[in-house]
C-alpha cells in the first residue's frame, strides 16, 4: 500500500528540523513495464483485437509482434530515467510453430533483448517439464524433449533475467527458483529500491502434465507473497510489487483500462495480502484491466493490472517513491496497446503506433526462415475456418472427431477434448487449405492419445469436472455420436442432465473406451476420474491424429455444433 511517509515519533522530527536543513531530495519515479501471457508470440496476431471502452463501444487494433513488442518496451522505458520491465508468467509454450518448435528459445532471446527484469513463473512454463525450464533459464542443450535444443544458435545462453517462484518447492524444500528479487535505482539520497515477489497459481498441478512437475510442490499464493515481504522490506525495499500468475475477471464489456466488478481467482488471494504491498502484476486469465483494490478493501491501497495476451498490449505504470520515508506516494497505470500497423494491416487512429525494432525484427526473422518448411506443408482442406467457441467448440469437435478416427483399432467409442489444449481457430486459407502450421498453432503441445475403459458412472463423473472449477468451466468437446446436456446452475453432482452415445443414455453399469490425450489422462485440468480408466493403448500424437484426419478426404467438413446443450445459467 501507499504507507505513511511520517515514520518518525513528532518529538524527534521536530529536534531533527531544529538542527537539520530540511532534506531537498524529490520523489524518485521508477517506470514499470507489465507484461504477461506473452506464449511465444514473435509475430503479430492475424486477427485484430477488440478492446472494450466501458460505454457499449469497441475499438479494434492490430497488435503484438515481437518487433513491435520491443519498440513499445523501449518507448515506455524511456518515460524516466529509471525503468524495469517486469513479466507475470507464461512468456512462453502453448506458442505458434517459430517459437515452439525451437522450446521457445527465440521468445527468450526476445525478452533478454528486451531488457526483461523479472518475471514470475506461470503455469505454461512447467509444459515441457521442470528440467527443461531449469534448462531454459540456465543455457545449455541438453535434449530433455522430443525436440531438438539449439537447433538455430548453437550454444544457447538463456535467460539475461530472474525467474521468480515463491510458491514452487522441491523436495528438498528450496524453491525451484527464487521467490524474489530487488532492483535499485540511484545513489545516496535519492536512492530507490523495488521488491519483486514472483509465483504462480495454486491449481498449477492440476493444469499441466503431471510428469513434468514430479517432486514439485504448489503452495498457496497468499501466505507465499506475505512470508517474503518483511525479507524484502528488510533488505531495503522501498516498493513491493508482486508477479503473480493468476487472475481477475472483469465484468463483460468493462474499460480495458479499467476494472469494471472485481471476480476471478486472484481476488481471493489478494483479499489476504500484506497491506505494505504496492502493486500487482498478473496474468493467467488473458484479460485487461487496471484496477484499484482500495475499492473493495481501504487498507489494501495497492494497484492491480494485467495486460491482455500474446504481446498484444503492456502496462505502463509509474510508480512515485519518497526515498526519505521509504515509501511509494503515487501509481498510476494504464494500459497500451501495442499496435503493430503495415504489412497489410490497417492503423486505428486512436492509439499510438509502433515502428517494428530493426535488430529484433532481423533475429525473430531468422526463426520464422527456420520454421517455414516445416509451417507451410499442406496437409489438407476444410469447408470453412473452424473455430473455437465456448461453450461447444466446432473446432474442438472437429479435434475429438480426428482423436477418434485415428483410435478405432483400440476399440474406441468416443473421444474427449479438453477445451485449453486447441489454443486458437483454425483458418481456412484460399480453397479451404490448411498448412502443419495451422494445425501446430491449434495444437502445440505435443500430446500423446491414449484409450482407455471407463465405467458409464466413471464417465458421467468426468463430465462433472467439467465443473471443478466453477469460475472457469472445462466443457470438453466430444466426437460424433455422443451427446450431452448440462446445467451449470443445478447443485454439484447434478449438472450432467444427460449423456449419450449414438442416442443410447450412457449405462452407468457398461464399460465404454474413451480416446483422450495424456494431459487430461493424468487428471489435467481437474478431471481426476480420468485417471481410473484401465487397459490403456498408447495411440499416436494428437498433432499426427490430425493431419491423418484432413488427409483422409478430399474436403474435411467442419462439424456444427449440437453435441453440446447447455441449460439455466
């Protein structure tokens, strides 16, 4: 929070102006660049964003880029004299295809030529596994995956910042990195110092592949930030900010600059912080926002943002300290978006537009050369762009659909998508074609299928999780033939209305094989059930189930949706 500036008793400040001049020092203003959810993107989004205005209005503005991305950095930073740029995890994976398939080593390259100061891990970070993020941070070409490490720069350095994980334990009980760092400003009296408090969320366990984060430990977010305050206040701390990947969830069609209701996740957590605290970076839920938590608590004075995804926008904030009283006495922040104008895409007036940085621009061209005969081979042809969509994803079943063609020979009935493994729409390019690269960008994980026997009661318990989390639903997506009709609004364990195969209501007593992939088998995404399944055949990637499905036909139909009914609220 904004603490108070007279930290002395009246009696000795007043003997203290008897016999000394009065300080000149002024306040000091540090520039704090927020970012988050950056995911690898080094070239600019295909599809303009829509920012909300508060009022009923939208704008739309071509954004992101890694080139853009580091001009708007720079031109941010250049506000004072004094600046950080701080990330607030999930800077990478779940990446397009010239980022991803290098382990996100160009995006690393890209934030070290930023000048990236800090940021906190996210849960994305741990989807190779928590070895090859050690490998990420640390340099090295040790091969941890099925891809090939430093296959453009040989010898890779990696990363020129810390990363932060205050809530992330090994077994030894040492955090897998450290859970803060702190940056100073300036000499003698006008010195400055800023605290950074970094982690991820809680659930991250239960959102990424249990494999990769064996022998690894979340603990709560709140009482891991308030362990660490007093050490970093301790050490010279005039400001405290905290990286947390975890987010809020304003109200529909609220200002992107401004914060509308405060709901989601994060709003817990921060409901528990140390009041010392200044401000918060976060990330996870993809939107924007600048929010005043004073609002909903006085005594918890401390700024909340979070700047949308993909590169596409950053928070500009300054922070006013009084190096006299150790204390921040002004914030404020606003969010930019990082309009990435030319190369056929149309400048909106209403904001700033930034020149691509030549020299980035130069290295994320050599990853996208390296990446381009891989990206470009065409794999087949669709009837039309099939896209994402919440709560049925046409997409997503044209994905279930493709899981279960290519796993009949395990006998096979239906096939289960989750909605977070296809991160973005499929387009059909001229004549309905699809390229490797379309189908990576949907699918950058590399997940393996599996098939497994799942009771009838087992498998309309799994559609139940599609509710763990009741601020975020899970809705999977389902191949052909099977059906359901849900009702968030009725009490837990009532909201699978009806389930069926082929126009069969799903036995309670039979037995059913059920395609998924290896993230949600191992109870990813909170669908525990999914681990009871027995007699497991191993199929192929899902990426490979894919390409064998759009090559298996002429033209591929996009499904239309109707598998999924959703009922009350």
């Amino acid at each position: 929070m904004l603490r108070s500036a007279f930290t002395l008793p009246l009696a000795l400040a007043l003997a203290a102006c008897a016999t000394v001049p009065p300080a000149s020092t002024e306040p000091v203003t540090v520039r704090i660049v927020g970012l988050n959810d950056f995911h690898g993107n080094l070239e600019p989004i295909k599809r303009p964003i829509a920012l909300d205005d508060g009022k009923g209005g939208k704008q739309e503005v071509y954004a992101g880029g890694a080139a853009w991305f580091a001009s708007a950095v720079a031109s941010l930073r250049a506000q004072d004299e004094y600046s950080m740029a701080v990330g607030a995890g999930d800077l990478v994976s779940a990446s397009p295809l010239s980022s991803s398939l290098f382990l996100d080593e160009p995006t690393v390259g890209v934030m070290n030529r930023v000048g990236l100061d800090f940021t906190s891990v996210g849960n994305h970070e741990f989807d190779r596994g928590w070895r090859e993020l050690k490998r990420l941070r640390e340099g090295g070409c040790e091969k941890l995956t099925l891809r090939e490490p430093c296959a453009v720069e040989p010898g890779y350095k990696g990363t020129d910042y810390p990363i932060l994980a205050a809530n992330v334990r090994m077994p030894s009980g040492e955090t897998l990195f450290p859970g803060y760092g702190i940056r100073r400003f300036g000499s003698g009296d006008g010195a400055v110092a800023v605290g950074v408090i970094g982690l991820t969320l809680r659930g991250t366990a239960q959102i990424v592949s249990p494999g990769g984060i064996e022998g690894l430990s979340f603990e709560d977010e709140a009482e891991s930030i308030n362990a660490l305050v007093p050490k970093a206040l301790a050490e010279g701390a005039d400001a405290v900010v905290v990286a947390i990947h975890q987010g809020l969830v304003p109200e529909p069609g609220a200002d992107f600059n401004g914060c509308g209701a405060i709901a989601g996740d994060l709003r817990t957590i921060l409901e528990k912080l140390d009041p010392r605290i200044d401000l918060v970076i976060s990330g996870h839920t993809h939107r924007s926002y600048v929010c005043d938590f004073s609002s909903v608590d006085p005594s918890r004075r401390f700024t909340v943002t979070s700047a949308g995804y993909g590169g596409t926008m950053l928070t500009d904030i300054a922070m006013s300290i009084d190096p006299r009283a150790s204390d921040v006495i002004a914030i404020t922040a606003r969010n930019v978006p990082v309009q990435s104008a030319g190369e056929g895409r149309p400048v909106n007036a209403a904001f700033q537009t930034f020149e691509a940085d030549p020299a980035v621009a130069a290295y994320v061209a050599r990853y996208v050369a390296a990446a381009e005969e891989v990206a470009s081979r065409p794999v087949g042809r669709i009837s039309a762009t099939a896209l994402r969509g919440k709560p049925e994803s046409p997409l997503g079943n044209l994905v279930a659909d493709a899981q279960l063609a290519a796993t009949r020979d395990a006998a096979a009935v239906v096939a289960l998508m989750n909605p977070g493994g296809v991160r973005t729409d499929l387009l059909a390019r001229e004549g309905g074609m699809v390229t490797f690269g379309d189908i990576y960008a949907v699918q950058p994980f590399g997940n393996t299928l599996v098939t497994m026997t799942y009771t009838g009661a087992q498998l309309r318990q799994i559609l139940e999780e599609q509710f763990a989390n009741f601020n975020d639903w899970n809705v999977l997506a389902v191949s052909e033939g099977f059906t359901m009709t849900l009702d968030p609004a009725k009490p837990a364990g009532q909201r699978v209305v009806a389930a069926a195969l082929n126009g069969k209501p799903i036995d309670p007593a039979a037995s059913y094989r059920v395609t998924l992939n290896n993230f949600i088998a191992a109870g990813g995404d909170g669908f525990v059930t999914f681990k009871q399944g027995t007699n497991p055949t191993v199929g192929p990637l899902d990426l490979e189930s894919m390409e064998a499905y759009l090559r298996a036909a002429p033209v591929v139909q996009v499904p239309t949706t109707g598998r999924v009914t959703m009922l009350g609220g």
